[in-house]
C-alpha cells in the first residue's frame, strides 16, 4: 500500500530527524554513539534509545510475515513461507497491544536494548508471560520490519543439516484511510506470474468477488462484507511463491492455507470480524 510524505519548508526539521532515525536503525554512527575500539561494536546511548522508542509510538498494522531457513553463511535455502502475524501498537515508553485477529486484544510490555552490531533489539513479554527477541531491520516515518532467529534442523539429501530459522514481520504505520468501515482488503504477493480468484461465504452461499488472471504484481483487492462471513482465496502458480493475506482496518484475518497442484487455496477459518477499535 503506497505512502506519500508531503515535504514542506515547516517539517523539514522533522523529516530530517525522521530520516536520523532510519541511520540509527541501520547501525549508522552518529553524534550521541559510541564506538568501543576493543571490539568494534557500536554502542547506543540511552538517549539514542529513547529518540527511536518516541519513532516506533504508534499502531503498526497490515503485518506480513515471512520464514525463511538460511545455512551459516545467511544463504536462504528455502523459499519464503508466509506465516499469520499479528499486528502492533507501541505507547513509545514500555507498554504493547498485540492484535493477532481483529477481535483479540492482549497488553504486554517491551523495552528497547542495543545489539553488539549497532542495531537495536525489542523485548517482547507477552500476557502469558513468554518473551520473545526481536531485531529492527527498518523504522521510517511509515514502515517497521522487525526480525527474529532461531536454530533450525533441515533436513537435505539424506542429511540433517544445523541452519537458522529467520522470521520477517514487515508492517505499516496505521493511517486514516486504513479505517475503512465493512471492507476487507485481501492481499496476495507472488515472484512471478500467476493466476487469483477471491471468493465470498455468505449464509452457505459461496459467490466470486474479483479474479486476476496470468499478473505478476501484487494483487490487492477491497470488498464489502459482513461479520461471521467467510474468505475464500485461490491462488494459481509456484506455491513456494505464494503469500496471501487479508486484513480489517489493517488486522490480521488468519486461517489455514492449503496447497497443491499448482494451487494455493485458503481453507479453515478466514471468518470476518470487526475490530471495536485499535490504539
């Protein structure tokens, strides 16, 4: 979904400082960090810390999440898979609410912390009181991608082998034009060409909504719907290629995908719901 930041002679002093958040996140050095000469490693002061925290404040919505399983060398062994993934708003001091679906509300805390490379890290405590690390891998005025690893056994020709399990949430700062009333937006991404058709359940009737037929651009389609209906996306091509996603004022509709054939087809759940409202 495309952003447009209109640039006049009175911001210019904050799209500057928008834009020495983007180097900070990417481990730029500048003024207020410092270098440790024993190790190289680039360290960021608290006040670094909380000038990115006041960047991240706000509601981050229309999450797409990617796994991806690399060998040690950051080689992807295999393609992309896409994951659910919830959505999130920061209070910019330590407080989270995580969206999962549009009607699941869940308040955890976070707290940012510098990395030994110079990028920073979110801790994550969820209401279950499980944790999770996350690195950000970019924060602009409109988008956040956070990112986390983990050990991972793949199995290849006969041979276990010790690679590493990266997943990739890329989200959107939450806009006005996002809260747009009984619409549901279905997104579907692909790397090369490939065939879509978007179906709505209403009372047991299934009916086609919009298709696409042999595109190789994100397809991305907004339809009116009612709570409790049902989703139904069908994608033609590389499965392995194959990310679909829909979202209510930018939350996440999460259900099962199934795949085979040549077809990747939404299955169990995509059930539409409304959110009351979003931080």
């Amino acid at each position: 979904m495309p952003f447009t930041n209109y640039i006049t002679d009175i911001n210019i002093r904050i799209v500057l400082k928008k834009l020495l958040f983007v180097l900070l996140v990417a481990g730029a050095i500048f003024s207020g960090c410092k270098k440790d000469s024993t190790n190289s490693s680039i360290k960021l002061s608290q006040a670094d810390i909380a000038a990115v925290n006041t960047q991240l404040k706000g509601s981050w919505v229309f999450p797409v999440k990617t796994l991806t399983v690399v060998d040690s060398t950051g080689k992807p062994l295999l393609p992309g898979q896409n994951l659910p993934a919830a959505a999130f708003a920061f209070d910019g001091l330590s407080t989270v609410t995580i969206r999962p679906d549009p009607t699941t509300i869940q308040k955890g805390t976070y707290a940012l912390s510098s990395t030994s490379d110079g990028k920073l890290n979110i801790h994550v405590v969820y209401p279950d009181n499980t944790s999770k690390d996350f690195k950000i891998t970019q924060l602009t005025a409109t988008s956040l991608t956070i990112a986390s690893s983990e050990p991972y056994i793949y199995y290849h020709n006969g041979v276990l082998m010790p690679t590493v399990a990266v997943t990739s949430t890329a989200m959107q700062r939450l806009n006005s034009s996002d809260i747009n009333g009984q619409l549901v937006r279905v997104a579907v991404t692909h790397d090369s060409v490939y065939s879509v058709k978007v179906y709505l359940i209403q009372s047991g009737l299934t009916q086609l909504v919009d298709s696409a037929s042999n595109i190789n651009h994100p397809y991305i389609f907004a339809v009116p719907a009612k709570a409790g209906d049902q989703l139904k996306v069908a994608v033609t091509g590389n499965v392995l290629h194959t990310a679909i996603n829909a979202y209510v004022d930018g939350l996440p509709i999460i259900g099962d995908i199934s795949a085979s054939g040549g077809q990747t087809v939404t299955s169990g759940g995509w059930y539409v719901s409304f959110p009351t409202n979003f931080p």
